[in-house]
C-alpha cells in the first residue's frame, strides 16, 4: 500500500540523518546546527511523500510522536510542500473536511531557528485543545490534533534554510493510486495498462486516478509543485468505480497529484498523492519479453533505451529480486538526440523462485540529468 511507502521513507530519512551524524565528527550536530544529512535520503524521503527530519542521536526517544502518526494506515496526505524560506514568512492552508478524525501538522528544518505557527479555522493560533499532542525538536516541530475543527487551517512557517511542511489526517476518504497508463495487450484483450518507470517529455501522456470511494462529489484533479503550488488543472473523466482517467499536458517540473472537493458540510477536501511524477528525457521499452521465465535458466532480456533529450551519456543498472543479473551489456551508451541502443540483461532464476521482479535504470550524467527506469514482473515456470 502506498501508505507503508511513506512511514518506511520518513523513518530512513529519520535514523540515517541521526546516523551520519555520529559519523561525521567534521560537522557540529547539536544547538547551533541541524547537523549533516545524507542527500540520497533527503531525496527519497520528499520523492515518496516522507519527510526528512534532522535528529541529532538524544533526540531520537522524542521521534516517537512522529513515527506513531506516520504509521498508521488510513493516514492521508493533505499538504506536502517544501520550500527555502530564508527568513521569509511562509503560509499553506490545510483543508480539514469532517472525515478527519486526526490532524497532524509538522515542519522540519535543514538550519537551526525555524518556527512553525498553526492558525485554526476560527482564528486561535496554536490552539493546542484537549487530546492534542506536541514535539518541538531543534530542527522539528510536530502538532496532532485529535479532534480538529472543520475548515481551513493554516501552517505559517518561518525558517534560514529550506523547510518541510506536511500536514495529513486520519480518514477513510483518499487517493488510492494514481499511475500514467497506455494501451496495450493481446488482440481482444486490450487495455490501459501502467507504464514502465516516468512519463516521457513530449509524448503523450495519460494519467489514470482511482480513489478509496466516491467522494461526495466529483472531485477536481489539479498537478502541484514540490513547493505545494498549483500548476495546472487536469480534466479526467469517470472510467469506472472511483477511477478516472484522461490525457494530460506535462509540466516541466516535478509534481504531485491532488483530488479535491466539497463535503455536504461545504467544506474543501484535498488529497495529495505522495509520489512525484516527472517528464524524463530518456524511455526505456521491452518490446518483446516472454510472459514467464523458467527456474533453473538463464534468460536475455533486451531493453531498448531511447534518447528523448541532447547528446548524452547513460549508465546502466539491472536488479532483479528473484535471483542474481548475471551480465548487463553494454553499461554504457552514447547516445545522440534521437537516438536509441539495446541494453540486453542476463537473469537468472534460481529454482525454487515464484517470481521475478526485473528493474533496468538507465541514468545520464551532467548537470541536467535525467533517469527513467523499465519494470517487469515474470512469473516463473518450475523446470520439469
């Protein structure tokens, strides 16, 4: 489920700043400074909806509060948004709908100094009633909610540095999946079926989104940035049960999906999807790939990397989660704009397996990199 995704990105943003911290005697950690992090797992944590928190090794007993909130299953994302405020005043409205029975709100900070401020609907600022619960680290401030207010809340966030503001609710009332599809299949069995890593810069692109259950009311489906700010809104259209799917344009920078509506009440919804989307420069497809692999062998899968953007050059990676890549050829391809080259990966399968979960990356390198990824699950036929 796409919920555990955010609670395991949170926690190893969490414990690996903490432990790179001890590592690293070069960099104070402690009142004067939030300490040294691990960018890879900055990344990981914002791309998945998580949220890097820099604890120094004493504060990590505190941490408990922010783990506990994250952990829960019908925990939704209303408000994901990252920005450097340098001082500067921030301000992001929490829509609250009378399906939220927990609100949670919380800022971190990559330099020491940052403030949070929360103001409620009916005015109050940093009303802690009755059930709520508060964690203020040197680089955090964490404020749930159990009961809160309908309405518009807002978060007002001051920090020196660049700050992570997030704020989600227990609800039964959410974003199940959302995925770019195209259409594919055998003859008479055709269907949208979810691409393979990133949607492509230029291309077509058709976005599907299926929620938990009917909203109240036919919700609007907007893209925003990673600073929270509305880029474009989307027209989808009713396909199924909750699902809706339609053709969008792709912005040029990373973003988010959110759904919003009106509850009887004549409060706003909003829901964001935790992963982020971007449009990459590079595509990677298997045109033809056997439907199982067999236990025992060793199988070659040819990948066809195509080049959407300038001249570049592109690393490859394979893993596969069934057994060991026994060779991936070539590692490396030149690849002019326009272009494209076979990547051919060896899998093995060991016996015993159930299934293969094959992944090839192919990366560029320079200061405007691009990544795009193919995945492909096997299911595996036992040797007689």
């Amino acid at each position: 489920m796409p919920r555990q995704g955010l609670y395991v990105a949170l926690i190893a943003a969490a414990v690996g700043v903490a432990s790179a911290a001890q590592q690293n005697h070069s960099r104070e950690f402690g009142p004067r400074a939030c300490g040294p992090a691990d960018p890879t797992q900055i990344r990981i944590a914002s791309e998945t909806g998580g949220q890097p928190f820099f604890l120094s090794p004493t504060e990590l007993a505190a941490s408990t509060h922010i783990m506990r909130e994250t952990a829960s299953a019908d925990r939704e994302l209303i408000l994901w948004a990252s920005a450097s405020s340098e001082g500067r005043p921030l301000e992001f409205p929490i829509p609250v709908d009378s399906s939220i029975g927990r609100l949670t709100i919380s800022a971190s900070f990559d330099r020491q100094g940052g403030t949070l401020n929360i103001v409620a609907p009916d005015g109050r600022v940093n009303p802690r009633p009755e059930g709520s619960e508060e964690t203020i680290l040197n680089c955090a401030h964490v404020l749930t909610i159990a009961t809160p207010l309908q309405g518009i809340w807002q978060a007002q966030v001051t920090g020196t540095g660049r700050a992570w503001v997030v704020a989600s609710g227990r609800t039964d009332l959410g974003i199940l999946s959302t995925q770019f599809v195209e259409q594919r299949g055998r003859p008479g069995h055709e269907g949208l079926f979810g691409i393979s890593g990133q949607p492509v810069v230029g291309r077509p692109a058709t976005l599907r989104v299926r929620l938990d259950k009917k909203y109240p009311a036919k919700p609007v489906f907007t893209l925003i940035s990673a600073e929270g700010q509305q880029i474009a809104t989307v027209a989808l259209a009713e396909s199924g049960d909750a699902e809706f799917v339609g053709a969008v344009d792709l912005p040029r920078e990373p973003f988010r999906v959110v759904a919003s509506a009106v509850d009887g009440s004549g409060d706003s919804i909003q829901r964001v999807h935790a992963p982020v989307f971007r449009a990459e420069r590079v595509e990677l497809q298997a045109p033809s790939v056997p439907e199982s692999l067999t236990a025992g062998t060793t199988t070659a899968i040819d990948v066809i990397v195509r080049n959407h953007g300038p001249a570049a050059q592109f690393h490859i990676v394979a893993t596969n989660s069934g057994g060991p890549i026994t060779r991936v050829g070539p590692r490396l391809l030149e690849l002019a704009q326009g272009a494209e080259g076979t990547v051919r990966v060896w899998v093995n399968v060991p016996a015993g397996r159930g299934g293969v979960n094959l992944t090839v990356v192919a990366t560029s390198t320079g200061t405007a990199a691009t990544s795009n990824s193919f995945t492909r699950t096997f299911a595996v036929a036992q040797a007689r």
